[in-house]
C-alpha cells in the first residue's frame, strides 16, 4: 500500500476541504441540478447536463480526497533528526553560482507550495537535497540547467 506522509496540520487541511465540498459544494450543485429539471425536457437541458457533470467531477474529487486521507501517515516534526536532509527539515542553502541564500521547507506532496518555499519531497530540488549534510554541495539538474547548492544549515519544520 502506498502512504501519503503528512504532517497533522497537512491532515487536518485536508480533512477540512472534504467537509467543506461535502456541506457547502454538494448542495449547492444539487439546487442546480434540481433547477434545470425544473425547466422541462431533460434531453435537451444543457443546463441539467452541465450540473450533472460537475455534480459528477466534485464526487469524483471528495472520493479522491478521502482516499487520501486513508492513506494518510502522520509525519511528527519533533520527531525529526536535523544531521542530513530529509522530510520535514528546513534548509538554508547558498546557490553557488549566484552566491544567492534560500531557504526551502521539505515537505509531503500534498503540502508544497513553492511561493512559501514548501518543496515536495519529490521535486528535482529536494531528492538532490536528501541526505546532504551541513558543508555538503548538490549539484542538481533542472529544467534551466544544473544548480549548486550548499547546505549551510538543517532545522526541523516547526508545526504550527
């Protein structure tokens, strides 16, 4: 069985997005739905059709949803040890060819946000990072070429 790691904030999220698809999305494409049958001839109702499509996709996601909250494994932060880099750390690393500092989080997939500097696990950037230690350079293929980062310092990811 495959996991989805996640921290308990990350759970508690997503938990949160299924209650609220399931009592404020649902009703409200079911009045849609009970609108347009309202209107006459189902046949030829684009409207009915419409909302029972997206009656349809928002199921499909709530069920996607839930499973993953079943495969859920909640990951503790405390419990992370800061000598390498791994899952729930924070790095602050310096780009060596732009002599730049950045600081990225490590997190479970469904956490990543590049704009709060939260990298997947799985990103380019973060498997060339895993198992760096303080001193330690990775020199990572991207898209817009190769980086070099240095792994200046190691923090665990304080939960909220």
């Amino acid at each position: 069985m495959d996991y989805n790691y996640m921290t308990k904030e990350g759970l508690e999220k997503l938990m949160e997005e299924i209650t609220r698809l399931e009592t404020e999305e649902r009703p409200k494409i079911a009045q849609m739905i009970a609108e347009a049958r309202d209107k006459g001839d189902l046949s030829e109702n684009a409207e009915y059709d419409a909302a029972r499509e997206a009656m349809s996709m928002l199921e499909a996601q709530i069920s996607q949803l839930k499973t993953t909250a079943t495969k859920a494994r909640i990951v503790d932060a405390k419990q992370v040890e800061t000598d390498k880099v791994q899952l729930l750390t924070k790095v602050r690393l310096e780009d060596l060819d732009k002599k730049k500092e950045i600081t990225y989080s490590i997190v479970p997939d469904l956490e990543a946000n590049f704009k709060e500097h939260k990298i997947s696990i799985n990103a380019p950037i973060a498997k060339g990072l895993i198992g760096k230690k303080i001193g330690e350079v990775a020199e990572i293929e991207v898209p817009i070429g190769k980086l070099r980062l240095k792994v200046l310092e190691i923090n665990p990811i304080l939960e909220a």
